[in-house]
C-alpha cells in the first residue's frame, strides 16, 4: 500500500446573486507558481481578495490587465501583435 501525498482542495463555486459577466471581475488573485490557485472578485469583494492573497502568497492584479508588450487590443477585445497593425 502507498500513501498519496499529494493533498488537494476543491473550492465550491461562489453563491453570487444576479447573472455574472467577465466585465464585472475588478480584480484578479494571482499565485506565482500556482496557476491553477488564480481567483477572480468583483468590486464588492476587494477585501476578500486581499484576505486571499495574504493567506496564499498571492498578488491582487487590478483588471483589465493591459495586453503584453508587442501587442494590441484588438475591438473585441483579442490580441493583436503590433507588426499586424502596423502593416496595414
């Protein structure tokens, strides 16, 4: 018989009231080296993202997060690279 070390946690979705839309998250909880740990909160939530970055070692990232260098927003909001648009 084997022990499983590897521990895991299921977080259950959050029970927000009314329909959410992407354009409603304000702020996202980034954990360096913990893709999967990301979490994203509304305006009224502000503090709980910080309560959850302090206890995970997180980053509170103010949304929307400005494209990387080299590339645009495109109208619908996908990237573009800047060779793209300056060949136009």
């Amino acid at each position: 018989m084997t022990d499983d070390a590897g521990l895991s946690a299921r977080q259950a979705p959050r029970k927000r009231t009314g329909e959410m839309r992407v354009a409603d998250f304000e702020v996202l909880v980034r954990v360096p080296g913990k893709p999967a740990a990301v979490r994203v909160y509304c305006a009224d939530e502000r503090d709980e993202a910080a309560l959850y970055a302090a206890e995970v070692g997180g980053v509170v990232v103010p949304l929307p997060i400005s494209p990387p260098t080299g590339y645009l927003a495109g109208p619908d909001g996908t990237l573009i690279p800047v060779e793209t648009v300056a060949a136009e």
